[in-house]
C-alpha cells in the first residue's frame, strides 16, 4: 500500500512553517523561518516578503524529501484568520497585508457598536462581531478614511489567498478563511449579500468560494524553484485557528482545544451554529458543515513576553522563562496582585480595541515574581472568562487538549489546570494548524477519513489540585470584579 507524504505550508503572523507529513509516520520533518523585521511588524506584513519565506521553508523540505528517497504528494496551505489585502486591477498587491493585529479602524468601528440592534443581526448573520480586526471593517474604515486608495482596489484578498495564487495562478478562498472576514453567512455558507451592501463590496470583488479540500495544480516556474513537481496539487487554505482543531484531532464534537501562544484561543466543533445571545464568543466554519464555536483572546504571551522585556530580562531566553516560572511556586497567590491582560486590547468577551491592562492590588512588598505569577494567571482568568460561556452554549467538552507556549513551562500548566478546574492534556507535538492542514492535503490527494480519524498520542495528563482549584476559584470571582469595574471605568 502506499504511503503518501505531503508537505504542508503554514504562513503565521511572525514566521513561515513547513512539515514533511507522512500517512504511516506523521510529522518527519519541520522547518520554520523567522520573517524579516521588514517583512512583517504584527500589524503588517508584505505579501511578497511572506511568500518569499514560505518558498524558502518549502524548498527545504523538497530537499530534504530528495534527499530521503520521498515523492511529496500534495501540498497543504494555512494562515491566519482575519487579514485583509487590496489588489489592483492586475491582481498586484496595493499595499501592506493587514492582519488580525490590526484595530486602527477601531475609532471608526467602536461607535457602531452602540447600536445594539445592529450589532445582534450582523453577529447572527456572521458569526462575526463588530470589531475593527475583522476584514469588513478593515474596508469599512478605509473607504472612510482613504477612500482614493480604496478606489484603486479591484479585489479583495487575504494572505492566505495570495499565497494560494502565487503558487497556483488560481484565485479561491475557502469556507473556513471567508468565515472569519464578517462577510460570510454563517448559515447559508455564502456571502451574506446584506452585509456586502452595507460594506459598498461587490461579489465578483471576492474569490471563489470553496471547500478546504479543494486544489489548483503547482505552476511549472514555481515547482522548478522550489523543486517540486509540476501539477502537483495544493490545497486552496484554511484559517490556521481551524486547522489547529483538526491537528489535535478535534474535528468530532467532544473535544475542545486550548491554544496559548502570542495570542489564546478556545474552540470546539458542533454540527450547526452555537451563537450565544449576548455577543462575546464567535463562530466560524470549520469544513464538511462542521461549525467551530470558540473564542480568542489578544493578550497571551505577548503579555508574558513584554512584562519580563520590562523587568529587564531577555525575554526570548528559555532560561529566564525557566527561572521566573520555577519562582512562581513560591507566591504567596492568596495575597499576589492581579492582573487584567489588556495590553493589546480585548477581543472575547467584551470586543474593546482600545481596552487597557495593567495590574491590580500592588503592595511595596510585592516582587517581580509576584507580578509574574499575576501575568500568568490574568490570561488564564481571561481564557477562563471565555470557557464558562462557550460550555454554557455547545455543552462541557469531554476533554480539552491544550498546546502553544504554556505547554513549555511545567508550572503555568499546572496553574491552567487548576484555573479551569479541570483536566488538561497535551499532544506533544507543535505547530498543531501545520499537521492540520497536512491532514487536508492527505484527504484531498487519498479520499481517506484522515480528518476525521486522526487522534494524535497524548503525552501528558494535567490534573487539578483542590487545594489549589479553590484558591483560585476565590480569586477568580475578585477578577471579574475588576473585569466588569474596569470595563465600566472606560
């Protein structure tokens, strides 16, 4: 029987992945590359500076496939979620890739929020809140603020759309990424025609729609390159928040996944849409009808990342990370400080742009580790915030798998378990969204029920510990005290 490898392609907000899957072996190989500080700042990106990169990591693992004796079958494409890119007539970028990072629309957006009828009917439709991260409102405020550059785009895209043409020739966006741009009908799967006249956005200005498993041939100059095959097939992209769900095995309903990485986000598959009344999670599509309920939060390790930068510690050096975490056994939690991470703003629940962080409750005998511990705790209160209101409309998952950069530190995921009160368990394997879209890519090239029946090995069980659930079911309760006194303090 044979034994198919894909390469899967991811293209991130801080760097460009690329595996080596195979169907009997999984992940064997991976590799990664950093982009230029002038290829992308968060906000930003440069198209072609992305694609530059994700031809590179893609040619390295066409070597190392060479090298192996191994023919790559497909190739598997994801992104980010919620990136907005301008195209000319001629399809050429007219600017900057605007990513999800991007709120500068916010003094645009925040006052439609006040229309409280508005806001229901669009998040119904969508999924989608009122919020300057999504690509709708992106376009909304530009067509108010710089309308001469808005006159000039004759299409819209994305960043994983623009790496899906360059190596293909082929415009296409799928189901999944269009979920996540607040023009799609989370109902119908279509483009919600209400909300593109409200934008001024025209049908023939979008890609095609399609499902994640559809594929355009490599171009003959782009796999001479990167030393591929011609024809060989791509997948069209999926939004990498998605894919992650799928690479931790999570397409059936029962299993929730955790990621905290730069950002955080909490997600879970249900058969049809779980839209809470309230406005405060999202939901998006996922594939073969599958909706992904879920919510997401900005402030993660970003927030771990800017208070150790502050404390003058190198902040990307695993032992200072190491010692400040091993430190944080020693806190006196019952009387530590708290946190409210809002650094980069609020998206779940409470969608504010413009919300500010900082800490609560400081003494004089507090210590950097002290506030530490505060930093780490603030995010999972956050995520925790979000958990509470997606159990209370798709139900209390089975098991939650956890994965990011918390699963590097042994004490902050303990801390999780204890937060959430619940179990935690872990993969063991990283870059979940790039084996999810190797997954598609299998299925796309097989037909086999990959998607559906991987379930990676769980390498690791986290129990809570009662003593330490209930003190921090006491401290919880005071955070979202100062969540709800803060929120009504703006």
């Amino acid at each position: 029987m044979k034994n198919h490898v894909v390469a899967s392609l991811e293209v991130s907000t801080s760097s460009a992945k690329c595996i080596l899957f195979s169907e009997s072996d999984g992940v064997i190989a991976q590799f990664s590359e950093a982009y230029p500080a002038d290829v992308a700042t968060g906000p930003s990106q440069d198209p072609d500076g992305i694609v530059a990169a994700a031809l590179g990591v893609l040619h390295r693992a066409a070597q190392e496939a060479d090298t192996r004796g191994i023919r790559v079958s497909a190739i598997g494409l994801t992104g980010t979620w919620h990136s907005l890119l301008l195209l000319d007539s001629e399809r050429k970028p007219l600017g900057s890739i605007m990513t999800w990072a991007d709120v500068s629309g916010a003094p645009t957006v925040a006052p439609m929020r006040g229309d409280d009828s508005f806001v229901k009917s669009f998040y119904r439709a969508t999924g989608c809140m009122v919020h300057a991260m999504y690509p709708v409102w992106k376009w909304v405020h530009l067509r108010l603020t710089q309308p001469e550059y808005v006159s000039r785009a004759s299409f819209l895209s994305s960043q994983i759309e623009y790496l899906f043409e360059r190596l293909t020739g082929c415009q296409g966006v799928s189901r999944c990424t269009a979920s996540g741009t607040g023009l799609l009908n989370i109902h119908t799967l279509d483009w919600d025609d209400d909300v593109l006249g409200m934008a001024g956005i025209r049908r023939e200005q979008l890609s095609p729609l399609q499902e994640a498993y559809h594929t355009a041939p490599l171009l003959p100059e782009t796999a001479q390159a990167v030393g591929l095959l011609s024809g060989l097939p791509v997948t069209v992209g999926c939004a990498d928040g998605a894919m992650n769900q799928m690479g931790i095995g999570g397409v059936q309903p029962g299993t929730m996944s955790m990621s905290v990485g730069t950002s955080g986000a909490l997600r879970a598959v249900h058969d049809e849409p779980r839209i809470p009344a309230k406005p405060s999670t999202w939901c998006y599509y996922l594939l073969e009808g599958k909706r992904l309920a879920g919510a997401a939060v900005n402030n993660a390790t970003n927030c771990v990342d800017w208070f150790l930068s502050r404390a003058g510690a190198k902040a990307r050096d695993a032992s200072v990370y190491e010692k400040f975490s091993a430190e944080t056994n020693r806190v006196d939690v019952d009387r530590a400080p708290f946190f409210m991470p809002f650094l980069f703003g609020e998206r779940c629940p409470g969608w504010r742009e413009n919300r500010a962080g900082g800490f609560v409750g400081v003494r004089a005998a507090h210590d950097e580790f002290d506030l530490y511990h505060a930093v780490l705790e603030g995010v999972l209160f956050s995520m925790r915030q979000c958990y509470e209101i997606l159990v209370e409309v798709g139900g209390r998952p089975e098991r939650v798998i956890m994965s990011g950069g918390i699963t590097n530190s042994r004490e902050w995921s303990q801390m999780a378990a204890d937060v959430f009160g619940r179990e935690l368990l872990t993969t063991g394997v990283s870059n979940d969204s790039t084996v999810g879209a190797a997954l598609v890519a299998m299925q796309a090239v097989t037909g086999g029920g990959h998607a559906e029946n991987y379930s990676p090995e769980i390498t690791r069980s986290l129990k809570p510990h009662e003593s330490a659930c209930n003190v921090y079911e006491r401290r919880y309760k005071r955070y979202l005290e100062y969540y709800l006194r803060s929120a009504s303090d703006e």
